[in-house]
C-alpha cells in the first residue's frame, strides 16, 4: 500500500509534499482558521482571521490553470523545505489557492498561494530571492465559498466560478454586501493528486459588507 502511494505521488508531483503527510494519519494538516458567518445550500461565507501568506506568481500569462498552479506549488514547496534565508523548514497546509486572472485584462498572471503554517504566523522566514515568492498579510476578511469534488480542472472551473457568481447574486441583491473581486476568482485545493475519490475544491470570492470588520 506505501509503495503505491510513493509511486503514485512520484507521478503527480503536484502535492508530493502532501502525499508524505497523508501517509502519517497522525498529522492532520493545518489550515487558516475561519468562522461560519452565513450559510445556504449552494455556498458559505467564512470569516477568516488575519492571516500571512506565501505566494508565487506566474512569469507567463499564457499557461493554464493546472500548468500554473503546478509550477506556483513547486517554488512554493521549496520554500517550505529551507530554501528561505533561515533555512526553516514550514509544515505543509492546505489548501493550495490559485487565483485565476482576469480575462479582460491583460498581462495579469495566476498567483498561487499557500498558508504559513501556524508557528510561522506572523514571523515568516524570507523567501531565497531567485524563488521570486511574495510573501502576504491578509487582513480579517469575509469570503464567499462553493465546494466542488472531483478534479479542479482547465474545463470545469469556470462552470463552478459561474454557479458561485450567478448564486451570490440571487442571495444578495438588495443587500449592502458587495463582491469584492469582480473581475478575477479564487480555486481552493485541498487533497493530494493521487486522491481519486472523496476529494475538495473551492471557489473563493472575496465579499464585503456583512459586518464592520469585513
Ligand atoms: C486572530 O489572529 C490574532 C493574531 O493574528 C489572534 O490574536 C486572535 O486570537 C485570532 N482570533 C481568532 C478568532 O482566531
Ligand atoms: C497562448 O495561448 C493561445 C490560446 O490558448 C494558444 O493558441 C497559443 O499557442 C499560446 N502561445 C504559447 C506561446 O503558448
Ligand atoms: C531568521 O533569521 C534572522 C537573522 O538570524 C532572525 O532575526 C529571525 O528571527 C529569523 N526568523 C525566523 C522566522 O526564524
Ligand atoms: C480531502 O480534503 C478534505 C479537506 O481537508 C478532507 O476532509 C478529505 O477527507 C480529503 N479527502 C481525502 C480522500 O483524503
């Protein structure tokens, strides 16, 4: 069964990183924390607290969703592994962000993200500079979410993108709350390539207007 695992993660190296912690059932991987502040039949929103970020940029506007986030979760997977000025080794979180660039806009690139992990929060390593890593504070701030299983893929995200767009528009017309992301979204992914079955996406939009503090 581990050998098939490690051969598997071998050919999805995506989220190798991830396939050896799914081995271990004991760790549990972090993720931001975030509370419930509405929820409906089709999509949530969270209120996430502040939070610090690690984030890669695409160099080439012209790849896909899938090639970006590959490559953005590679350079994002050494720095976690030392390769930052302190040579700190980062625990892995989920889930892996990829926002999507606009279409009307030119020259706008994927940037994928990944959450630093709890005891680096606040006091992150700096990325080597050849990794060209940004590193991010977020403020507390309000998100809408819509779940999806199976693969997060090139021809199917923006089916869920749509569905997202189309429900917080029915639910919150004639409210003062306002999206705030109008003209890109967010994927969230959070299982390893080799699950098959059982698996989690997101579409993240960031709303405002629910509370005074988001
Ligand atoms: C939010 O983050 C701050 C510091 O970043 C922390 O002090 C506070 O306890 C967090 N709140 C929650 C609800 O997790
Ligand atoms: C850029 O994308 C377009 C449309 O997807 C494609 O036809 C073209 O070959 C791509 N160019 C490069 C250099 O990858
Ligand atoms: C990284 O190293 C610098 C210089 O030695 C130190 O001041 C800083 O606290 C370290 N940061 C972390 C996150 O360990
Ligand atoms: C995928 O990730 C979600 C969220 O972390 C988790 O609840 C689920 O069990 C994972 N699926 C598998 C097959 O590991």
């Amino acid at each position: 069964m581990e050998t098939t695992v490690l051969i598997m993660c071998f050919f999805n190296s995506l989220f190798i990183a991830i396939c050896y912690c799914f081995n271990n059932p004991v760790h549990a991987i972090e993720s931001p924390k975030y509370t419930v502040i509405q929820s409906e039949s089709d999509f949530e929103i969270r209120l996430y607290n502040e939070s610090t970020w690690i984030s890669a940029s695409s160099s080439q506007t012209n790849y896909s969703f899938e090639h970006s986030t590959e490559t953005g979760f590679h350079r994002l997977y050494q720095y976690i592994h030392g390769a930052n000025l302190n040579s700190s080794k980062l625990a892995i979180t989920a889930p892996i962000l990829t926002k999507i660039p606009s279409s009307t806009s030119y020259g706008v690139n994927y940037i994928v993200r990944m959450y630093v992990s709890a005891h680096f929060q606040g006091k992150p390593p700096q990325p080597n500079p050849e990794l060209k890593l940004q590193l991010e504070k977020w403020k507390t701030q309000c998100i809408a979410v819509r779940k999806f299983s199976g693969y997060a893929k090139d021809d199917n995200i923006n089916k869920e993108i749509e569905s997202l767009v189309s429900s917080l528009n029915k639910h919150l017309d004639g409210t003062s709350t306002i999206i705030q992301d109008t003209s890109s979204y967010t994927i969230a992914q959070y299982n390893a390539s080799f699950r098959n079955t059982e698996r989690v996406n997101e579409v993240w939009i960031k709303v405002s207007g629910f509370r005074t503090d988001c």
